[in-house]
C-alpha cells in the first residue's frame, strides 16, 4: 500500500496519473500481473522511447516496479505494479509533528471469539485444520496456523492490539484484510452480506461474490483443488472523525467517540453474516499463505495527544 500524508506529498503521483497513457499502463499492468517493455510498447502503439519516458515517470513515483529478468532472448525489463492501494490522508488540523502511527498485522486464525453454525472450516498451507464443518474446530490449538476461515452464518472476531503510549487518543484507524463469499449465493443473488463492527458499532456493509474458478489464488497451496474460494477481494477499511470509508465510499457519516479508543481501550472488529435477503454465500477470510494478498488483517493506527485533540 502506497500511504500519501497530504496533497503535498501526493504531488508525484497525481502528476504520474494525470496521463492518458500512463493510466492505460496501470490498466494492462492489472489484466497481465507483468509485462515486459516491448509487450507494453505493441499494446499502446508506442516508441519504446515515448514508453520508457512514461514508465521512468511510473517508477519514480512508486506506482511499478521494473526488474532486468533473463529470457530466451536474454535480457529484458519486465514491469509490474508496486502498489495495489493508494491511501491518502489529509488531515488539515493535525500537526505532522504530533500525529504518530504504529502498524501491526493479525493473523486469520488468532480470532478471539465467534459464533455459527455447521457450514463452517479451516485451513491451513499443508491441509485442512480439525474436521469440516465442525464449529469445534475452530477451538483447536492448531487454529493459529490457519490461513483460510468459512462460515456460511454467524460472526468472527478480532482483537487489535492497542499499542498507544500514555495520554494518547486514536485519530484514524486503516484496516485492510482479503475476504469474499464462502460459497456462490442464490441464482437470484449470487452475493453474500458482509457487514463490519468496531468495538459494537455496524460500521457499514459490503455485498460480496466467490471466486468462480475462473483461476487460482497466488498464494493459494497447491492441495487447495475446489474451485471456490481460491481468493477473495482486497478491502480498505478507514475509520475516523469524518465517518467510515470502505475502498474511499463513505460508508457511515461520522462515528461514536467511543469507537476509536485512548491508550486504555480496546480495538474488537467483528465480522458478521447473516442469510437474509437471498444473499447466502456466507463468508471467507484469507491469510497470507491463501489467496491473492500476502497478508493477514493489516491494521494501521494513527493517535496524537488527546490535550491536542481536545484542545
């Protein structure tokens, strides 16, 4: 994730996107994973030296990545995307002096409470964890390995560790994890209803798919042969003042103070699915070892003093 602190600091990407032709690379970069120079060049119907000024400009910024990597034909620059989010804070009355931030990562299996149904599963690099469709499974010890969760009704949770210094007040809490519909839905409506809970407050909704078997997850293992679930969808979650914003869509306007804890409070972030509305594809959580993210619950939190906050 590419993290932007002020308009100021975004001004190198701005100007890299603000490119027809630039942006037409991002497009290609996102359809083919890599290309090399020359593939690039055919596609756009550009001079390799019109193309190369583009990418020095996509490069600088941080946007893609160009590697030399041997082929048939010896050696060839091959590019790809460096970023996959771009997250811009802009935070007017915050001094950057005191604005501080800290970032932890949680894995799929260290949830600290759920509740469903049978319907549900584990699963880890090298195989399944406990039996499936066993809610006790999910009690083993074995669970903190897990990579891969289900469950078709009901509730997870999470909690984030809150690693505030004394005296100090959560400004802006960041949340991205990999998650999607456990299994095809209803002919009807083929989604599932994902909704999101901080610390007891619905923090909004996302109508989710499942993977179709249209290909495998990247990191997905090799024993993992069912078409459904092999990845999920790459989500942003960003609570503050201003309200909640799922993928830079607000979804709630302004939050409860409580939501957003001082150095004494607890982060608990729930997600929860209920079959209601035809939507009953049920839920699924990637780690890094499954799917096409390399991460677990990726949690960046943003404090300052609280005599700031409420001076």
């Amino acid at each position: 994730m590419l993290e932007i602190n002020g308009l100021e600091q975004g001004l190198p990407v701005f100007r890299a996107l603000g490119s027809e032709a630039r942006m037409k690379i991002i497009h290609l970069l996102i359809q083919n994973r890599s290309m090399n120079l020359n593939e690039l060049a055919t596609s756009l119907g550009l001079t390799n030296g019109a193309l190369t000024a583009h990418i020095r400009k996509l490069e600088e910024c941080g946007m893609i990545k160009v590697e030399i990597r041997h082929s048939g034909r010896g050696l060839q620059k091959v590019c790809s995307l460096a970023q996959e989010q771009i997250l811009l804070n802009i935070l007017p009355s915050m001094e950057d002096r005191d604005l501080k931030m800290y970032e932890t990562q949680i894995r799929v299996g260290h949830y600290s409470d759920y509740s469903f149904q049978a319907g549900c599963g584990l699963a880890g690099k090298d195989g399944l964890i406990g039996p499936e469709n066993e809610p006790r499974s999910f009690s083993f010890p074995d669970r903190l390995e897990a990579e891969l969760l289900w469950f078709h009704e009901g509730y997870i949770e999470y909690r984030i560790p809150n690693l505030l210094p004394e005296n100090q007040k959560i400004v802006q809490l960041t949340l991205s994890f990999e998650i999607g519909s456990a299994q095809v839905g209803s002919e009807d409506d083929p989604r599932s209803e994902i909704c999101f809970f901080l610390n007891g407050q619905k923090l909004g909704r996302w109508l989710s798919f499942c993977s179709d078997g249209r290909g495998r997850g990247l990191y997905t293992p090799q024993w993992w042969i069912r078409a459904q679930m092999q990845y999920g969808f790459l989500k942003m979650l960003v609570i503050n003042q201003a309200g909640v914003f799922l993928d830079g869509v607000k979804l709630v306007d302004g939050v409860d103070g409580k939501v957003l804890p001082d150095t004494s409070g607890e982060m608990k972030l729930r997600f929860e699915v209920h079959n209601q509305n035809g939507h009953n594809g049920g839920f699924a959580l990637f780690g890094e070892n499954f799917g096409n993210y390399k991460q677990g619950i990726h949690a960046r939190i943003h404090y300052m003093p609280e005599e700031i906050l409420n001076g």
